[in-house]
C-alpha cells in the first residue's frame, strides 16, 4: 500500500520545525517517477565555458518562445547565465549518459566536464555540436523558489537533430529504445 503524506495544522502554541506539507522525503519520491529529457544547460563564463546537468525544463511558451530551466541555486552555472543573460539548452542523445553524469557531479571543473565535448559558440553560448537538439536562450527572467532558481529564456536559436533522448526517470538514466531498463544509476541531474 502506498504510504500517504498530508499536511497537518499545527497544534496551539506548536512551533513550526519545517515548511508546512509533506516532509522533502515524499516529495522526492513523487519527483522522482517524472519522466524527463536531460539536457546541459552552458554559458560562457569569466574563465570560459561553464554547464550543469539539468531535467527540470520545459517548454512555457511558443509565443514567443520561452523555455523554462531550474537551475541549482549556489552554482557556478546559475551565477554566470546571471551575468552573461544568455544561455545554452543542449539535449542528450541517449548514449551520452557519462556526460551526463560528469556535467551532474559538483565537484567536476569546467574544465573536466567541457573535456572532449565538440563545442561552437552560437550568439554567445557553447552548444555540443554532436547533442540530440539545442537551443540558444536570453534570460527574460530569473525568480528563485526555494534551493532552486527558475530561469525563463527565449529562444533565438535552435537546432535539431534525429535519434532518441537520454531520459531521467525513478532517479536513473533511461532510453526509449531499450526495455525500460536503466542505463545507469549515477549522478542526479540538478
């Protein structure tokens, strides 16, 4: 049977120990049965390029277009697609699950995660020259929501390509083209 979590009032006089609703270990169990695509999100930084694995984005508008990415609040990623106002969204192909894993490690460099990625400059942005599809965005906005910030771009450039997407889901990397088994279970997108 599944176990239920709901808020519950407080008490008169009780004191609140944590945010009202269900404690975080439910609702990361909840995220984790969302299906996603994993995607890199890249922006040139001070000392080059810099990029985060993300699967929260989606599509909020075609138009105009705007994409929507939660990125990490604290990383390095978020602070320079701040600064530059322009970012990348490059898609995964499904056997780019190490890279995947490498961009989702916080403690990589740059310069690890960026090492043997086929890179161009597109308005700004690094793209991967062999990614599924990729989108280059100008921040519209940035609103921070609790240890994560929703950043809204619009899309002035986009490219894509044909294969299948690496896809995250019940916190594993997965392909549409196999039986549904994982093909990893490492490194959490951000």
């Amino acid at each position: 049977m599944a176990d239920l979590a709901l808020a519950r009032p407080l008490e008169p006089g009780e004191q609140l120990r944590d945010e009202p609703g269900p404690d975080t270990e439910h609702c990361l169990r909840l995220y984790a049965k969302l299906a996603s695509g994993v995607t890199v999100v890249t922006t040139q930084g001070g000392g080059g390029p810099t990029g985060m694995t993300v699967s929260s984005l989606t599509s909020l508008s075609a138009r105009p277009p705007l994409l929507l990415a939660c990125l990490r609040n604290g990383s390095r990623t978020l602070v320079e697609v701040r600064s530059q106002g322009v970012f990348a969204v490059n898609l995964l192909r499904e056997n780019q699950r190490p890279r995947a894993a490498r961009f989702a490690d916080p403690a990589a460099s740059s310069a690890e995660r960026f090492r043997e990625v086929p890179l161009r400059s597109v308005l700004g942005a690094p793209v991967f020259g062999d990614a599924l599809g990729w989108s280059v965005c100008l921040v519209e906005d940035i609103r921070r929501y609790g240890d994560h910030s929703a950043v809204v771009g619009r899309v002035a450039a986009v490219q894509v390509a044909s294969g299948h997407p690496l896809l995250w889901h019940d916190r594993g990397f997965r392909s549409l083209s196999g039986a549904g088994e994982p093909t990893a279970r490492e490194g959490a997108p951000r």
